[in-house]
C-alpha cells in the first residue's frame, strides 16, 4: 500500500523534526566551546556533561565507564569493547566545555571475558 512510508518513524514531521533540532544544537561550529564571560565549568558539572555525552553517545557502550574530574583533569576509567570505543568516548569528552586534559584509563575488554 502506498500509505506505508507515512507510517513510518522516519517520515513523521514532529519525530524528524526532534530529532533534527537536537543534532543542530550539539553542532559543533566556529563558536563551541565559548562561554559567557567569566563563567567556569566546576568539575561537577564537567562530570555530568561527560556522563551525558557518552551515554548519548551512539558508538560507545558506557556502562561501565567511570568519569571523575580534578579542575578539568577527566579521568576515564573501566572496560570498552574495543580501541574504537576507546578513542570514541576519549573524544566524546576531551570536546566537552571545561575538560583541560583526558587522562583514560580505560581498558579494552578481551574477547575471552565475556561474564564482565
């Protein structure tokens, strides 16, 4: 039947719509990372953006990544599945507003251990 792409998730206008606001707020531009003046970033809330970031993430499992911050120093530490999700969830949060230096600790989980 020809109504079946309206049907779809994809073709609905509030959804695409949602979701297409969304990706051109994270945007990055020429002004990211700018705050207003004087503002700083506490580690607190360093810690809650990171958490965010990652767990929207959509190419890195962050369940069992821990995010610590020491002014501005994020420390990663847990299991990844692979060097790709390790450099993914490093990026994800060296680009976030406040973060001075990632220092990971972040181990590749072994294909072998599969009960963690």
């Amino acid at each position: 039947m020809t109504n079946q792409p309206e049907n779809s998730t994809h073709s609905k206008v509030g959804v695409h719509d949602e979701f297409h606001v969304a990706d051109a707020f994270l945007m990055p531009g020429p002004h990211t990372g700018k705050g207003p003046r004087g503002f700083r970033s506490g580690d607190e809330q360093i810690v809650d953006e990171a958490e965010h970031r990652l767990t929207r993430h959509g190419h890195v499992d962050a369940t069992r990544i821990e995010v610590s911050s020491a002014n501005g120093v994020v420390t990663l530490r847990g299991t990844v599945d692979d060097d790709s999700a390790r450099r993914e969830a490093e990026a994800c949060v060296a680009s976030t507003y406040g973060v001075r230096e990632v220092r990971s600790e972040l181990e590749v989980a072994s294909s072998t251990d599969s009960s963690k």
